[in-house]
C-alpha cells in the first residue's frame, strides 16, 4: 500500500509538471490512467480505463474563464480506486468525475491564492533584477500551485481506498445496472461537446460519413482512419497545386500588365 501510494504521488507530480516540459499532454487521462494500471499491474486495464476517462474529458478544454474539472486527479483516483475493487471502466467513471469537480474547488480555493502570492515575489524578483530567486520563485510556485493535488491525491487513495472497495462490494445490482448504463452515456456525451466547438458545414459531411461507413459498411475505425489519411493527403497536394496554378496566372498577369 504505501509504495502504490508512493508511485501515485510521483505520477500526480509528473502530471503536474505537464507545463514545465511544454504542451506534452501527460495529464490527459489515456496518459494517467495508462501509468496508474502499470504500477498495478494491470497496464490492458489502466488503458481501458484512461481511454474511457478521455473520452469523458476530451471536450473539457480551459477556454476563456471556463476552467475544466481536474482531469488529473479525477482519472489518477478513478482508476487506482477502480483497479482496486476490481471494476471496470465504468466504476472509474462514477468515481473520476465528482472527485475532479471537488478538486476543481479546492485547486481554486488553495491552489490560486498560492500561485498569485508567487507572482508578487517574482514582480518583486524583477524590480530587483535578482534573476536566482525570480527562477526560484517561478519553478517554486508552479509546483506550489499544485499543492492541494500533490497531498490530497495519494492521502485520498492511502486513507480511502479500504472504505471505498468496501462500499463497492456493497453496491445493490440494479445500481451497478445504472452505473453502468452511465459508464456508455458519459463518455459520449464528452465527445459531443468536443464536437460541438468544432463542427461546421465543413466538417459534419466528413463526420457522417465516417460514422455511416463503420455503421453500415462494417468498416473498423482504424480503416476508417487510413481512408481518411490517404484522403486529407491527396487533398493536400491537390490544393498545393492549385494554389501553384493560382500564382503562375498572377504573375504571367502581372507581366502583360507591364507591357
């Protein structure tokens, strides 16, 4: 128990350095739920798991003001706490979206307040020309930030996960019913609003016809894929083409016109 507990820890804390490595995406759940099954041993289900997490959290994006539930710790306890009852994706569900939302709260609540009392330090740094501490501020107060994640994520599972194996144990069968049934609804209801920010009459011909082909011509997603690959590449060069044709005409244009 406490080197799993150990081992969430040192994912909670890659995952949070997930901005000081660039734009790497290791805290997408397929990424967590991925590391969280291996060091359970389970990698095929952690996979599953963090797929279906994804699914879930595909079209939570930070837009704006809208801040996103904490997909980190969400799909970090989900899935320690799934695999440990020994459930399946759907467990990991019902479990990975309250416990994002709260974290959402407390990140906000704790973790803000931490990041802006930084920002003041580094204001200071600045005005100071003191570049040694305005570097030890920023990486300081970056993991700072994440505090409330970092303490709150393996002390959950620690201290937790005995109570919440034994209320899963006792879960009624028409309620692992609807858990279940939700477990399917959920993740495509994630899918709809990624789907929602970027459909346009451009883009929903391309998606029917993917989604009639794997309905109706048996087709498998991935073969869907590589049609659509080989398509997007022979559209590529068509309009590379064109876009040549496009230029030549200006410029012999352009010569008669200085004639």
């Amino acid at each position: 128990m406490i080197i799993q507990t150990l081992l969430i820890f040192l994912i909670t804390f890659l995952a949070c350095s997930e901005f000081l490595l660039g734009t790497s995406l290791i805290q997408r759940p397929i990424v967590l739920g991925t590391l969280v099954g291996l060091i359970f041993g389970q990698l095929e289900t952690g996979i599953i798991m963090g797929a279906t997490l994804e699914l879930a959290f595909i079209g939570a994006v930070s837009i704006g003001a809208y801040i996103p539930p904490d997909m980190i710790s969400g799909t970090i306890l989900g899935t320690a706490l799934a695999i440990k009852a020994g459930t399946g994706p759907e467990t990991a569900l019902a479990l990975g979206l309250p416990i994002s939302t709260v974290m959402l709260a407390l990140n906000s609540v704790l973790g803000s307040p931490i990041m802006l009392a930084f920002t003041h330090l580094m204001d200071k740094d600045i005005e100071n020309g003191d570049i040694r501490k305005f570097n030890l501020h920023y990486f300081g107060g970056g993991y700072a930030a994440f505090l409330p994640r970092l303490i709150v994520i393996p002390c959950a599972y620690y201290f937790g996960s005995d109570a919440v194996v034994s209320l899963l144990s006792n879960i009624p069968e028409w309620l692992q019913t609807g858990i279940s049934i939700s477990g399917g609804i959920i993740p495509a209801l994630g899918f709809a609003m990624l789907a929602q920010m970027i459909m346009d009459k451009k883009i929903a011909p391309f998606f029917f016809i993917g989604f009639f082909a794997i309905k109706y011509l048996n087709l498998t997603t991935t073969a869907v894929a590589i049609f659509t690959l080989a398509y997007v590449i022979l559209l590529f060069f068509k309009e590379k083409e064109q876009g040549e044709h496009s230029a030549l005409d200006t410029q012999k244009g352009a010569d008669f016109d200085e004639f």
